[in-house]
C-alpha cells in the first residue's frame, strides 16, 4: 500500500468543535477546548501518524467579525491556513445550526482550489444529524458530509479513514514521535489559558494572553514554570488574583494537574499578572505573544 501524506485545514466558526475534532484524531491534547468562543488564537498543526501514511491538521481560530487587532490577525491565519492544503474541512455545529459566520467560512472555503467536505460536529447533540445538517448543504460545493460527533468520537474513524484515503502519496514530512508543531513553552501557556477561561467570564477571557518566562528543571523529577498572566485592565487583573489570591491558585493548581499528567512529575507552577492596556489592539504585543505573524 502506497504511504500517504498530506494537510488539511480546519476551518469553521468559533465553537464549532475543531480543536476537539483535532484532539480526537491525535490523540493528544494538541489545542486547548474550552465552551467559549475564539478559544483557538493561532493556527496549531497536529500530526497523525499511521502505518497508512501521514495526516496533518491544521487546527485555525474561528471565522467571525473582528473588533479588535488580535481578532483581525485570528481571521487572516485562518484564512492563510486554508491555502497549499490538499483539503478543507468546513466544520459546523449541528446543535446550535446555521449561523451567517457559517457563510463568511463558505467564501473562504469556496475560494480554495482544495476539495472541501463538510464535517457535521455535535451529532450527539441532535436526534436527526441529516435533517440538521441540510441547511449547510448549500453553502458550498461540498464533495463529501461526514457526520460526527468529537467528543463521543462517534464517526471520527470513518471521517479519518476517507481523509488517508483522498490524501496524495507522499512522503513522510515529520517524525513519529511529533504530535504538533507548537513549541513546548505556547503548549504551557495555552494549558494556563484553558483554566482562565474556564474559571472566567465575559470580557475576561478576551482580554487574556499568557506567557512562559521560565521552565527549567528543579531537580530530576520537578520542573519549575514561571509564567506571566497578562490582562487588560487593573479590575481584570483584580479578578484573576481574586480574594485572597483564591482564583490565581485554583488557575495554577488546575494547569499544574495537566502539566503533571502529561510529565509524569511534579510541577511548581509560578504564575503572576500583570495588566497592559489595550493589548489586543497593538501590533508590538500582538507580537510579543505569538499572535501578529502571519502563518505559512
Ligand atoms: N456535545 C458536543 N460538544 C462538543 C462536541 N465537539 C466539541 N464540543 C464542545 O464544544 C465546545 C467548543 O469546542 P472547541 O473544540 O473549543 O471548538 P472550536 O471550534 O475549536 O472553537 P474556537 O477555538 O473558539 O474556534 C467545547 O465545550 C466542546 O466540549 C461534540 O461533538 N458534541
Ligand atoms: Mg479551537
């Protein structure tokens, strides 16, 4: 059988299930998953690594109008990721149905030379996936629906098996061992960045960006992580901090179980916050955190 490699790109509006979806083919926590939308800033690749060949997914921020700079830059990596694929993946959410971000995603995936398949998300959410899905059908010239479910991983296997399928023959372009392309340090930041979110409401979790200052091990078996929680305003960074430090350790606490578990050693987690103003609207932070390049 001839070796297969090839990328797809994931696209859809926020919350739809794409970073789920790639965890779920994985089988790794390549990108974080929380219920908020616009939880995914950056385009994340993710490998797969089968006997049958090679399948690279491009995990992208959701599709929506942008009010601030860091919202402009999400939108255009997503749009950037879906060229040089040789699919496209237009993710929907069936529960919640059609929305007019579903038709901005469609222009990006109608421009694109790849064949796109729509992947019907959630369908453990509906009691009739074809049903729901009928008012998607129409957006774009889909070559192929796949009903699935990321979270019960109902349909995941058939949706992997048909993507190895279409995929060109190729050569293998990572190592085995290689899960993503994101680098350790964001991978640390981002797992900080989930429990903010999960723990935070409103405008917080916008206004969020985390960064690794320090890892460095301790002795053989602890690793110490400094990180720095950035908010935007004072009464944010008051939230973060919470009555006597409460909320900060309980977000230190739930991010050093997930770096733990993935280690398999103990972990002293160092988190502080600091308030810079408008960060999501300026260019040298956006930078600074990892969010202002453009993607391939
Ligand atoms: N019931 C159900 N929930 C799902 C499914 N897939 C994802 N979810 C939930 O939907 C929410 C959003 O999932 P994400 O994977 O973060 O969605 P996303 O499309 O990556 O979102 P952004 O990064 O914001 O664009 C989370 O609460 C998931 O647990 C599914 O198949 N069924
Ligand atoms: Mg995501």
């Amino acid at each position: 059988m001839a070796y297969k490699s090839g990328f797809v790109a994931l696209l859809g509006r926020p919350n739809v299930g794409k970073s789920t979806l790639l965890n779920a083919l994985t089988g790794h926590k390549v990108a974080i998953v929380t219920p908020k939308p616009q939880t995914t800033r950056q385009r994340i690749r993710g490998i797969v690594h089968e006997e049958r060949g090679e399948l690279v997914l491009v995990d992208t921020p959701g599709i929506h109008r942008p009010r601030t700079r860091l919202g402009y830059h999400m939108v255009r990596s997503a749009q950037a990721a879906a060229k040089d694929v040789d699919l496209v993946w237009h993710v929907v959410d069936l529960e919640r149905g059609l929305h007019v971000e579903d038709r901005w995603v469609a222009d990006v995936v109608r421009r694109v030379d790849a064949p796109a398949w729509l992947v019907a998300n959630k369908i453990d959410r509906v009691s009739d996936w074809r049903v729901a899905v009928a008012p998607f059908r129409e957006l774009a010239a889909y070559a192929a629906v796949f009903p699935v479910s990321a979270l019960t991983g109902a349909g995941v296997g058939e949706l992997k098996d048909a993507a190895f399928e279409a995929l060109p023959e190729g050569p293998q372009m990572f190592p085995d061992d290689m899960v993503t392309d994101q680098a350790e340090d964001v991978w640390i930041a981002e797992v900080i960045r989930e429990k903010v979110l999960e723990l935070t409401r409103e405008e917080v979790p916008h206004s969020v960006a985390v960064v690794v200052e320090e890892k460095v091990p301790r002795r053989a078996d602890l690793t110490y992580v400094r990180a720095t929680i950035y908010v935007e305003r004072d009464s944010q960074r008051g939230i973060l901090i919470g009555e006597e430090g409460r909320m900060l350790k309980e977000i230190g606490r739930r991010a050093r179980e997930d770096l733990e578990t993935l280690w398999g050693h103990p972990v002293y987690l160092e988190l502080w916050v600091k308030a810079q103003r408008h960060w999501r609207d300026r260019d040298d932070w956006l930078r600074r955190f990892g969010y202002g390049l453009a993607d391939r």
